[in-house]
C-alpha cells in the first residue's frame, strides 16, 4: 500500500520536469529574487503526524495566503456584518483588478483579490485600533493556529511592496472615495503588505491551515478557533474565490477548498481529514504557483481526497 510519504515523492518526481514553466512575480522586486526552481509540499494530519518533500523548511513569503488569516480574524469579530464592506462572490478577474471595483462602487467583491483585503485590513484597525496591534493582532492569531512562536515578516519584501505598490494604493484611493475604507489610505496598504509579508514554511502552513478542516478546533491541541458555521464560510469562499480568475481552472483540476499567494505558496484543506501547503516560485498566468497546482491535481487523483 502507498503510504503519503510514497504518494508526496511520486509527486516531486513528475513535477520536477516543470519546475522552469511560469515566471516568478517580478512586480514585487524582492519577490524575483527568490531561487524560482524551489519545491516544496506539506502535508499535517489530525493526530499530529505530517508528511513532506522538498525544501519544506525553507520559508518563503505567504502574501496573498495571509487573506485567509485576516477574513478568519475580521469574520469572528464582525460576522456578517462585515459583508457590508465586502462581498462574497467570485471576481472573474485578475487580482489587482480595478474595474469591476469602479462600477460596483468601491465594494470588492471578495476578501481574496486585493481590494477585499485592504478593506478587510481596514476593518481590523477599526477593531483594534492601532497600525501595530492590528498586525501583532494578525501574527498572533497565526502563532496559535501553528503552534509555534516563531513567525515573522520580512521588511525587505514589504519595503519592496511599498516602493513598488501603486496598484493597491489605486485600489484603496478607489474605495475611499466611496467611503469604504475608514483609515488613512497609506497606513492600511501598509498594515496589509505587513500581512502580506510574514514568512513561513509549508511545514508551518500546512499545521497552521489544520483549523479549517476541523470546523475551526485544532484537532492537536483541541483549541477553539471559530465556528462551525464560520469554518464552512471560509472554506466556501476559498473554493470560489481563492485562486481569483483562476478559481474554477482550481476547483475543476484540484476539488479542494484552496489559497495562493504570489510568493508561490498554496494552501488547501481536506475537510475532516488533513491540510497541505505547496511552494513553488513560477507563477501561472493567473498569478497561481504553476507547479504549486499541478502538484496539488496528482495528489487529490492519486489519493481520491477531493471533497467532489
Ligand atoms: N501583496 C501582493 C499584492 O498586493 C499579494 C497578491 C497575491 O498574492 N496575489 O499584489
């Protein structure tokens, strides 16, 4: 019988050949500095076992990952309130976009693309009134879900992203002309690259992610995150919306509630029984990890883990 190490080393070997397709995100200097031939998969069971290949140690920045950690944080405060902020449907476009922001009146469709989590970002200051308590607030909440104190973020990268962020400063001048963004526009994109900048390994993404397969308890340590009910929300909207204009390409190849980030990661839940976090620079050209993906579709097809 194969075992998950067998299954996780099959699956380094077939995508080895494709570890040149894609490019990294050069938009972010700092982030095209990374070696882009790296892989790396994690996978952390509910009885604390974990199973992984490649540079599973090395860590690498979660950028768009961190928007599942701030909607888990802003839904447990807000509830459905926060929907008056920011929806819940599929954007259909890529994740920077501003159009669709322009006629629907500065509500971001969703927490995932850009938009949604300046606004999400905006929220938590609010909430915690400080630029510094909102991101200790942040880092804190993935201390505990990981178990592990030792979570960071890298200032060179987010200084890149401030050099180099006139998008998303577009896209939160965008929202505060139409009164959804409540804080000062520069200290909220700030506070969100912050976000966008924690480092972290797929090992410590993988454990991190454990929550969300369990209905928000850590099946380790038996803490209570969140909700049932709120565990099912967030899941739902990670398999919609997690891989932007790409979320259906996602959900057709891979059939796992899913998050990516630029940085090349991806993080995806099994519900009721694990979860896993890729790494792999080269980005598609929806902005996904190309091999991160593929990685992903042979193991829900050689282990049937598809929630489908
Ligand atoms: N920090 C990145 C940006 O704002 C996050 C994008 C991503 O990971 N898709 O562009």
């Amino acid at each position: 019988m194969l075992t998950y190490q067998d299954v996780l080393n099959d699956i380094y070997q077939k995508i080895e050949p494709i570890l040149n397709e894609g490019k990294v995100a050069d938009y972010i200097p700092a982030l095209a500095q990374v070696n882009p031939e790296q892989f790396a998969m994690s996978i952390t069971l509910f009885d604390g076992s974990s199973y992984h290949v490649g540079c599973s140690d090395e860590k690498f920045s979660i950028q768009s990952i961190s928007k599942v950690f701030t909607f888990t944080k802003a839904l447990s405060i807000y509830s459905t309130d926060l929907y008056k902020r920011v929806g819940k449907e599929p954007s259909g476009n890529p994740f920077n976009s501003l159009v669709q922001l322009e006629y629907e009146s500065g509500i971001p469709r969703n927490p995932f693309i850009n938009a949604g989590a300046i606004v999400v970002t905006d929220t938590l200051i609010n909430n915690y009134k400080t630029l510094d308590a909102t991101y200790s607030e942040v880092s804190n909440f993935i201390k505990e879900i990981s178990d592990n104190k030792n979570i960071d973020f890298d200032e060179n990268v987010c200084s890149s992203e401030i050099k180099h962020g006139h998008r998303n400063l577009a896209l939160a001048n965008l929202m505060k002309s139409f009164n959804n963004l409540d804080n000062n526009v520069d200290d909220v994109v700030k506070t969100y690259f912050k976000h966008c900048s924690i480092t972290m390994s797929t090992k410590e993404l993988s454990r991190a992610m454990l929550f969300l397969a369990n209905h928000g308890t850590d099946p380790i340590t038996n803490k209570k995150f969140i909700t049932s009910s709120q565990t099912k929300r967030i899941n739902s909207v990670m398999l919609t919306c997690g891989h932007y204009d790409a979320s259906g390409d996602f959900a057709y190849h891979v059939g796992l509630p899913g998050k990516s980030g630029v940085g090349g990661g991806i993080v995806a839940v099994v519900p009721n029984v694990m979860s896993i976090a890729v790494f792999s620079p080269r980005l598609n050209s929806w902005g996904n990890s190309l091999a991160g993906t593929k990685a992903l579709e042979i193991f829900t097809t050689k282990t049937n883990l598809s929630i489908f």
